[in-house]
C-alpha cells in the first residue's frame, strides 16, 4: 500500500490517489495508467510548491501549508484557482474556486482516513483517502488536486466532443 492511497469520486467517474511521502515530496499519481496525472508536491516548513501533470495539460501548485491553514493557488495568476482550507479537531472545512463558482470542502479525519465531500450534492465527489503518516493537509490538498484534475479532465472532454 502506497503513503496515499484512495479515490474521489465513485466507482465509474473519479480518480484514484496514490502517492509517496519522503517527509519532504509527495509523489504519485492522480488517476489511472493511461488517464490521469503525476502528482509532484514539496512541502519545506510552510511553503508548499509543485506540479499536477506534465508540462502540458497539468498546473501549479503554490502557497502556504501551517498546521491550521492551507492556503494555495491551483494553476496559474490568471487561469487558477484558490484554495483555502481550515483545519480544526478532527475536520478540514473550506473552499475551492472562489465564493461564487467555487466548491465547499468538508472532510474529517477517521484515524489515518480522511472522507468526506467536495462540491454539493448534486455536481460534487466523495473523498475516501488513507494518509498514513502524511501531513493531513497535504492529504486534503491531495484530494482537492485530484478534484481539479478530474474537473479539468472532463471539461476538455466535453469540449471536445461538440460539433463545429
């Protein structure tokens, strides 16, 4: 079993997390074999900065990990995301994406499992994670990344199936 290992979403549409901790990198992936992307995170004291993806089709992660915030940029300056996310006992509350178009986070922490939900009821994903000894906001990042992930995804697939 990997350092992280999980799935967002259901068993038709979600991904699978599964990624390695060093104590400093948190490294894997975010989907399957062939659909998905690598995931490549550092934490060094509070500054967190890494890659979702490749070069193409991935995006930056960027900000700042305590033991009661999480507070990062998905993606670039203009086309990104903010991520802030409040750790209290046994529960990590937030948002992603903004007060209007974004997602509320609500997870909690069984043990090593962190579930819970990201997005509503209706166009939101299921969290099911094992953290082991990770960081627990860097699971929660995790989480949130593979929602991007997932939500980019499918955007560029609908986008490519309309007719011109």
């Amino acid at each position: 079993m990997r350092d992280l290992d999980g799935r967002l979403g259901g068993p038709t549409v979600g991904y699978d997390i599964k990624a390695d901790w060093d104590g400093e990198h948190l490294r894997g992936r975010i989907g399957g074999e062939l659909i998905g992307k690598d995931m490549d995170l550092a934490l060094r004291d509070t500054t967190l900065g890494g890659r979702i993806g490749g070069a193409f089709g991935g995006f930056d992660a960027r900000g700042t990990v305590n033991d009661q915030r999480v507070e990062v940029r998905l993606g670039g300056e203009w086309e990104g995301d903010d991520l802030r996310l409040t750790l209290t006992s046994g529960e990590i509350t937030g948002r992603f994406s903004g007060q209007t178009m974004g997602k509320d986070v609500r997870l909690r922490v069984e043990g090593t499992a962190l579930r819970g939900r990201i997005g509503g009821p209706v166009d939101g994903k299921d969290v099911d994670l094992q953290f082991g000894q990770i960081p627990l906001q860097l699971a929660a990042l995790a989480a949130v990344c593979a929602f991007k992930a997932l939500e980019d995804d499918q955007g560029s697939a609908a986008a490519g199936t309309g007719s011109s």
